[in-house]
C-alpha cells in the first residue's frame, strides 16, 4: 500500500502548481516572486506536486524538490519542530 501522503498528494501542472505557491506564500517567510523565479522558471522541473493543508494549524509551506519534480505541502508549527527530533525524544 501507498504512504498516506502519496496517496493524499495531487500532481499539477506547473500553471496550477503557481497559483498555489501564489496562493499560499508569504513573503516574510521567503516565498517571493524571486524564489519562484530561480527556482521554477529557471530549472526544468517536469513534475509538479500538492498537499493541501490538513487543518486551518497547518499554515507552514514547505517545498521537497528533487532532480525533475517540486512537491509544495504544509506542516503546522508542532510538525516543524518535531521534525528532526530522533525517535524516543521526549
């Protein structure tokens, strides 16, 4: 079976994927017009992926990247932080 989150994530064109990053940016935390530029004008991403957020506390854009594709999700503030806790952490 798939994970949940390929499962749960929904390829877009790269139009589609824009408006998104549009959408939901914010220039405070780096999502510019420039990083756009750079990043997805510039480079040739062939596949373009999206998450819509969980819950209204999933409010943090994030964007996994590899050689062809651009996968933008969102995480809440808690997910974040516990993002690179080893297991066991308490």
């Amino acid at each position: 079976m798939a994970p949940l989150i390929e499962i749960m994530k929904k390829e877009l064109s790269k139009r589609q994927f824009k408006k998104m990053y549009m959408k939901y940016r914010t220039d405070g935390d780096g999502w510019t017009d420039d990083y756009w530029d750079h990043f997805f004008e510039k480079r040739n991403v062939k596949r373009f992926f999206f998450t819509a957020p969980e819950t209204p506390a999933h409010d943090r854009m994030f964007i996994s990247q590899d050689a062809i594709s651009a996968h933008l999700f969102f995480m809440s503030s808690d997910s974040e932080e516990r993002l690179f806790d080893h297991p066991g952490k308490k």
